[in-house]
C-alpha cells in the first residue's frame, strides 16, 4: 500500500539516545510545538544589559504576532518571517529595555499603552536563517559566554493608540514579501521548530493581553521580565504626577508577581482489556466520521492518572485500570500542556460504554486496530480540512500527526504500551 501524499511539517527530531531508558521503552517521542532551536536564558529576563543589547545587537529578529496569527513567508507560508530592529522600533520605542524592572515599575504610568515584547531566546547553534551581525563573525551577539543570534517576538495587533504604526509596518513587511498568515491565528503547517518558537510566544502574549489588571486588586499592571511576568505596582504616574495606587495583598508577599498560567490537560489512548482495539470518541461540531482519542483538564488535587481514569469514564462511561505516560505536549491554544498516556480498560462490564454522564460526546466506539492503522495512513486531517484524496468515504478519520492524538494512536497500533509493561 503506497503512502498518501502529505503537506504535514516534519516532527521534531530527538538526537539519538543509547539510554538504557530508551533500549526499554523506545525512542522518546518529540510532539508538535516542542523542539525549540533557541536557549531560552530565562535566568538573564531580568538583566536589562543583557535584553538592551540584544535587542538592540544587528542581528536581532523579530516575530510580529497579529491577533496572534505570525508573520510567514509570503511564498511559502510553512516558515516564519522575522522583522529586524529598524522596522520594530517605532512600534517599541528605540530602546524599550533601557530601565531595569525596579525603574519600570518607579516609572509605571496605567496611561500609557505599550507594545508587549518577548524575548524568545538565542539562536546558539545557527539552526535559523538569517545573518550573525553585519556577516563578520567578530560581529555575532555575545553576551558573557552566551553568543547566537537573539530573538523576540512582538505583539503587532491594530489598536486605537497604535493604528498608523502598524500599518506602516504591515506595508514595510508586505514589501519584502512577507504577510501574516491568513488562515488565522493557529498556525498548524510550520516546520519544526519554528512552530514551537511561535507556540511560546504565542501563548506569551495572549496572556499577556488576556491578563492587564490585578487579579487581587483589579488595578493595571505592569510587563516585565521580558514579557514573561506582570506586577502590580506601587505607585502611578498617570495625568503627570505620581500618587499611591489602594493596597493590594501581592505588595506585600515574597514574590509581587504574576506569571503565565499553564493549564494541564490529561489526553489518552485507551486499549481493550485484549489489547485488540482502541476508544476513540466524537464531538457534534467535528467533521463526519472524524475520531480521536479522549481528553480533559486535569483538576486540582488529582494525579495524572487519576484524571486519566476520571475524564474517561466521565465521558464514556468506560472504566480504566493500569495508566501509563506516554508523552507531552505544548498546546498554546490558549495555555494547555496535553499530558498524553496509554491505559488499558477493565475486563468485562469496564468496557462497556455508556454516554450519559458527560454530554461532551456525541459518541464513542471500541475500534479494531486495523481499521485504526488503515486510517493512520489515509484518514489524517486538521479540523477544517477536507480528508486527503486517498480516503474512502465513510472510514475512519483522524487527527493528523501535528497533534499529540495521533502519535497517541500509532503508538498503540504499533505496539508501544506492550513494550512499556515488560
């Protein structure tokens, strides 16, 4: 059987792994939205002359986020297009990380709106395109013993105080053959890599922009630490004259601060007690014939596989025994991390199905792994999408290989939970 033909990004690749770890269980598996290239150096968000010069350093990029949907190649859409620092800055300000966090927060003014930055990382390895300084060697970023090309992302969305500004940059982008990617803010066809780095920032500043007041107080706050925290300060200098902002309870606890949530979502493959077919469940608004694996939150004071064993049996009525982790991943969409696992149902009156708990499913089926493995290879598509040209009408669907469902299912089909339980 000829495989189809596929646009679908290649998955992050792992560098081999000898491990006794990984002679047991296998190859680890990198999902979708992991495998950044970039050091994060997350420890130097707080150095504002480490931000300054590479924000300022000639090599710098800049992903621009519009609604959250990323700045592409205009002729070709799979890879991420980066602004430099001459086109940013009259959105940013020409040195936006001169005051250190302490200043900023002396200096916070609730009046003024300003664009959110994020450092994303440095490019150390040379993984990206694009040039090291003025192309002299002598001319690459280095900051201590800490040297690649430096990237940020830029939230670049028309807003009443910034309309004009960003025009100008979409028509300076447009110029050089660049677009924001037009099928929306969630942007499945990167190619490795580039999706995780936009997967953070992505998630970045939709939490910052989800996130401008005091959760205790109410009250504006602050972005610091290179967009990844928000204060709540002291004092304001709105209308020109600094005054006491009312109390608030983080003012006066270790950490005045608030950070990126991440939500954790538990998503499963569930095998029969024989081990010969797997669960899968539909919702009403997914496309006809269109399945995939079980998932929900997982809730507070509760283990991985108690969630797992809880959200399966809540939407299907099925009843879970040995649960096993599998793999994880980032899902910016807005905040999860998909927890993903293998269990095995009960024998007997545990695999019955039964749809009245949760009126989440429209259904749920027990299906043999060949039919699964068949649609494996010519049923996988995005949500949205029509089916490939090899399927046939009235088989099975799946979720294609950029979402954690899918490696989830061809683990199953391939073995993977037997060789776990050895």
């Amino acid at each position: 059987m000829p495989p189809p033909t596929t646009t679908t990004p290649a998955l992050p690749l792992l560098p081999p792994d000898s491990s006794l770890l990984s002679k047991k269980f296998g190859r680890e598996t990198a999902n979708y939205f992991s495998g950044s290239p970039l050091n994060r150096l997350s420890f130097l968000r707080t150095n504002h002359d480490f931000l300054r010069s590479a924000f300022s350093h000639p090599s710098a990029a800049f992903l621009l986020l519009d609604n959250l949907a990323p700045l592409v190649q205009g002729d070709d859409p799979a890879n991420l297009a980066f602004a430099t620092g001459e086109d940013v800055k009259p959105l940013t300000g020409e040195d936006p990380f001169k005051k250190s966090e302490e200043e900023q927060i002396k200096g916070f003014n609730s009046e003024e709106s300003k664009a959110i930055i994020v450092f994303l990382g440095i490019d150390e390895k040379g993984a990206l395109p694009g040039k090291k300084g003025n192309d002299d060697d002598n001319d690459e970023f280095k900051f201590k013993e800490f040297r690649g090309r430096p990237f940020f992302a830029v939230d670049a969305t028309p807003r009443e105080n910034n309309e004009g500004v960003v025009k100008e940059l979409k028509e300076r982008m447009d110029g050089k053959g660049f677009k924001f990617y037009e099928g929306g803010p969630r942007h499945m066809g990167l190619h490795a890599g580039q999706a995780a780095m936009y997967g953070y920032a992505r998630a970045i500043i939709d939490w910052n922009a989800r996130t401008p007041f005091c959760a205790q107080c109410g009250q504006p706050t602050l972005s610091v630490n290179a967009g990844t925290k928000r204060v709540c300060p002291p004092t304001d200098l709105a209308s020109g004259e600094l005054k006491e902002r009312k109390p608030c309870a983080t003012r006066g606890t270790v950490s005045n601060h608030s950070f990126p949530r991440t939500d954790p979502t538990v998503i499963m493959a569930i095998v029969s007690s024989d081990g010969t077919k797997v669960l899968l469940g539909r919702q009403r608004r997914w496309p006809k014939y269109w399945y995939s694996t079980l998932a929900g939150f997982q809730e507070p004071g509760e283990s991985i596989e108690e969630a797992v064993r809880r959200e399966v049996w809540e939407e299907s009525g099925v009843q879970v025994g040995r649960v096993i982790l599998h793999s994880s991943q980032p899902w910016p969409f807005p905040a999860s991390l998909m927890i993903g696992a293998v269990g095995q149902a009960v024998p007997g009156d545990g695999e019955k199905i039964f749809l009245g708990h949760d009126a989440e499913l429209e259904d749920a089926k027990w299906f043999p792994l060949d039919e699964v493995k068949e649609a494996l290879v010519r049923g996988t598509s995005n949500l949205g999408e029509a089916a490939p040209k090899e399927y046939m009408e009235g088989s099975l669907r799946l979720p294609p290989q950029t979402a954690i469902a899918n490696q989830l299912i061809s683990s199953v089909v391939e073995g993977w939970w037997v060789v776990s339980k050895m």
